[in-house]
C-alpha cells in the first residue's frame, strides 16, 4: 500500500510538473518564440520604398501594394509631384528623397540639385525651401549621402528645417557615422534609423530572405524599419516580394504601417 501510495503521488506530481512547464511556456517563462509574441501582442514593421520620382522600373506595382506603405520621393524630377499626389491618394505617407552628397558613387547618381558640402548656408536653405514646398511631405530620408551626414553644418541645416515644419527624419544609415541621431535630439525631430534594406539584388529570394530578417527584428524589438527601391535598385521584384509574404506576415503578428505612425507607436512606448 505504502509503495502504491508512494507512487500515485509521484505520478500526480508528474502531472502538476507538466502543465505548469506548459503554462510556463505558454507565457514565455522560458524564451518567447515568434509564434508566442504574435499570439501576445502586436509588432510593427514599416516599410520604405526609395526612388520615386523619376521613370523607374515597378512604380506602378509599388503604387498597388496591399499594404500600408512610405514612398520616398526624390525632388526636382519629372514625376516628383505626381507620384506623390498618387502616393497620398493611396492613404501613404510621403517623405524627400533628398539627395546628398556622398563619398563614392557617380554624381550622376545623385539626381537633381543634390546637397552638397561645398554649398553655402543660403544655398542649402533654397534647396531645403524648394524641396519642402507644398506641406505634403511627413519628412526627409537621405538619398546616398555618406558624406554631408557626416558633416555638422549641413545636418545643422537640414535638422533646422525639419524642427520649423515639425518633420521626421528617416536615416537610410548610409554610414556608420551618420549625426543624424545626434542631430534628432539636438532640435528635436524625430528620427528612426533604417534596419534593413530589401534589396539592390536581382534575387527575389534574396529580398524575401531580407523581409524575414525585418519581421524578426520587428518581432524581437516590437518594431523595424526597412527600405527597398523602385527601378534598378528593386522595382518589380522588390513588389512581388512584398506581396507574396505579407499575408504570412500578418498571421504572425506584424501589422504595416506608415513611417508617422511608426513614430507615434515608438513615442507611446
């Protein structure tokens, strides 16, 4: 009796022992999975598509993406005004793809009436003006740009910009040694840092690979940001990577949004 008693209540402990390790896991005692945190709570990711503007390859697929977007705009081009009227019909934000000055690549590159580090004070308020005409942007992204983010007096310029018209900046983290950060809380103006870029591949599922690596960062921090490009950068197949994983992104847990409600959501936290 007393072996037979002794081993219904190992056996009972048995019991108690498993379901609360299931509970525990169940509640993330032991290490939260993704498929845990998606069950829990909600994660963000945004996503950023570069380039418009000008001719390239996939604007129209990008325009009718079935998620919320941020299209990024370069100024000056023969399509800045309209893509960014189409851009906002679609209930996306807009940001100026500003061109700046960087440390490689062709100045070809660097489209029209980029900033330079050569540029006086007045010249690059001009610029900032004619860019951030119309009140229909949520910010500025640097388009290139190693070098004048790594320069004070032109980030000064830029930062004061944004401050009077109470912008966002989007910093594509071209360099390591971006003041863009720096800059955000000297005036004030949000900024977000890029997590992820999608593409410059000819591989879609390369950029699909690089979409799971936002949604895990997204998962793990509650939120990330990604830029993928319109014409050679991306363009098409960037399009229907986005649009062959998003319905699996959003059955674990990511929601898309748009670069200010990203802000809002980082704000409350």
């Amino acid at each position: 009796m007393k072996i037979k008693y002794k081993l219904n209540l190992g056996l009972a402990a048995a019991v108690i022992f498993a379901a609360a390790a299931i509970n525990c896991v169940r509640m993330g005692f032991f290490g939260s999975s993704e498929s845990v945190m998606s069950e829990n709570r909600r994660a963000y990711i945004a996503v950023v598509i570069d380039d418009f503007g000008g001719s390239g390859e996939g604007r129209e697929e990008m325009f009718n993406l079935p998620i919320k977007f941020t299209g990024a705009v370069m100024p000056f081009m023969e399509n800045s005004k309209t893509d960014s009227a189409r851009l906002i019909a679609g209930g996306n934000d807009v940001l100026i793809h500003l061109p700046m000055e960087a440390k490689t690549g062709k100045k070809s590159w660097l489209g029209e009436r980029p900033v330079l580090t050569s540029m006086t004070d007045d010249e690059i308020k001009a610029l900032l003006e004619d860019a951030l005409a119309g009140n229909y942007a949520a910010g500025i992204n640097n388009h290139m740009g190693s070098k004048a983010m790594e320069d004070e007096r032109v980030m000064n310029l830029i930062f004061e910009a944004l401050a009077e018209k109470n912008l966002i900046f989007i910093d594509s983290t071209t360099t390591a040694d971006s003041l863009g950060e720096s800059c955000g809380e000297k005036y004030s103006v949000p900024v977000i840092k890029r997590d992820v870029f999608l593409d410059s591949t000819n591989s879609k599922e390369k950029i699909i690979e690089n979409l799971e690596k936002t949604k895990n960062i997204a998962l793990k921090r509650g939120y990330a940001l990604c830029i993928g490009h319109v014409g050679a950068e991306g363009g098409l197949i960037t399009a229907e990577a986005i649009t062959e994983v998003y319905k699996k992104f959003q059955g674990e847990g990511i929601e898309f949004v748009s670069v200010t409600r990203l802000n809002e959501i980082i704000n409350e936290n």
